[in-house]
C-alpha cells in the first residue's frame, strides 16, 4: 500500500478560496449596509452599491462553496465520521438561529412588560391599528404546518426509495413556502403603522421579518434539492442535504408558532 493512502475517515480539505472571499464579502456587505443607513467616508446615504457588492459576492461564495462541497460528496470524501460532523454542525447551526430569535423575543416582552411596569401605556401603544391573528396570520400558519408535512413526507419517501413522491413533497413544500411570503408582503403593505418611530413596531417587523427572510433562504435550499432530486442526486443513504434542509424548514415553523402565538395574539392590542 502507498505510504500517501488514506488511513483515517476524516476529510482534509483541499485549498479553497471560498472562506477569504466570503469573509471579505461579509464585511464589504456590513460596511454598506452602515454607509447605506449613515453615509461615511464619502459614501453619500442611501447609496447602495457597495452593499449590493457584498451581497453579490457572498452569493458567489455559496454558489462556489456549496458546489465544492457536493463534488466532494461524491469523489466519496463525505464517510460516516464526516457526515456525522456535518450533522453536527447543522444542530450547531440551528442553535445559533434560535438564539438569534431569542434577542427579538426578548427585545419584544421587555418592551411589553416595562410598558406596563412603568405605566407608559398600553403594549402596543394606543391607536396601533394591529393584524387581526385569524386572518391571514391564521392562515399563513396553516400554510407552514402543512407545508411541515409535505417536508416530511418527501424526506421519509426519500428514505423508502420513492423518489417521485419525495419530488411531489418537495415541490408543494416550495410552493407552500413561496405562498406564505405572498402573503406576508400581502400583510405588510396593508400595516397601520410603519417601521420607524415605535418599540412596537421596530421589533414586529424585525422578528417577523426576519423569520420572512428565513422563510425565503429555505424555500431556496429546498428548491435546490428538488432541482437535485429531478437531476438524479440523492439516495436512501445519501441525502444529508436534504435532510439538513428539512430540519431548518422545521425550525422555521416552530419560531412562526412563537411568533404567531405571541406577537399576532397575545399582544394584540
């Protein structure tokens, strides 16, 4: 046997140019951004290119980085050991995500609760027009349950070898997932009370905006598995990327139920 074969499960990644790029992109993407909302250094306000640089170049890094990895899955570089860490990450990934909503779930109750503590009126503020929940909350709720199953039911298909109805699964899952950010804008532009200005308002549109946005990013992952799954990718034993997909579109349900519960009816004015 060669003195240079493998002798271990661990995949040594080979040079990439990926992580410098996305790192710079990230930062010429926050410094826009803070240009863009201030003005700095020349940089007149409301400019956006080079914020909308940094976004172009960290869609190219995950187009070029995920590739990579999807070519090293099948040079057969992703063993068991390999996948469990990617698994690994995934959770670790997701755990980030919820502390992330955490912060504007928080933000959000102390808002509410020093409202009521300090006697400075009412949460929200009085003459919020707010979302009648059963409306369309109520119905873009029923939207991501179902579409919680459909996920589900493509990736236990998956798992069987029925490939057709996993490629039926997935495809209601995007479609319920593009449904559900119809609505959402539906609902945006008929608010009664706009972004600046109040507690209130500032956190309702960051929550539910940001969840909207993690709706978006993962109807785009579960698009590109069913592109995947119609181009003859995955297996019964293979399919970590699918899998990783469904557990975020999970995890964007859940925060929605959270939002939904709290944010549309609790305080509800």
């Amino acid at each position: 046997m060669s003195d240079h074969a493998v002798q271990h499960d661990y995949h040594l990644v080979n040079p990439s140019p990926w992580p410098i790029v996305g790192a710079v992109s990230a930062f010429i993407l926050t410094f826009g951004g803070v240009a863009y909302m201030k003005g700095m250094f020349g940089i007149p306000q409301g400019s956006p290119w080079l914020m909308m640089i940094g976004l172009l170049g960290i869609l190219v890094t995950m187009y070029g980085w995920w590739a990579e990895v999807l070519r090293e899955g099948k040079a057969g570089d992703h063993t068991p050991v390999v996948q469990l860490a990617m698994r690994y990450g995934m959770i670790l990934f997701i755990m980030s995500e919820v502390m992330f909503f955490v912060a504007w779930f928080w933000m959000f109750f102390e808002g509410a609760m020093f409202s009521e503590i300090r006697n400075a009126g009412t949460f929200p503020p009085a003459g919020i027009e707010t979302f009648d929940p059963w409306h369309l909350p109520l119905v873009n709720t029923l939207i991501l349950l179902l579409s919680g199953t459909t996920v589900t039911w493509a990736h236990h298909s998956l798992q069987h070898g029925d490939r057709n109805s996993a490629k039926v699964g997935l495809l209601l899952t995007v479609l319920l997932g593009a449904l559900f950010t119809t609505f959402q804008a539906v609902e945006y532009s008929s608010a009664g009370f706009g972004f600046s200005g109040l507690l209130y308002s500032s956190t309702f549109f960051m929550a539910t905006g940001f969840h909207g946005a993690h709706v978006i990013i993962g109807t785009i992952c579960l698009a590109v598995c069913l592109f995947r799954l119609m181009a003859g990718g995955f297996t019964p034993e293979k399919h970590f990327g699918l899998e990783a997909a469904a557990w975020y579109w999970h995890f964007v349900d859940v925060v929605w139920l959270f939002l939904f519960t709290f944010v549309y009816v609790v305080y509800n004015g």
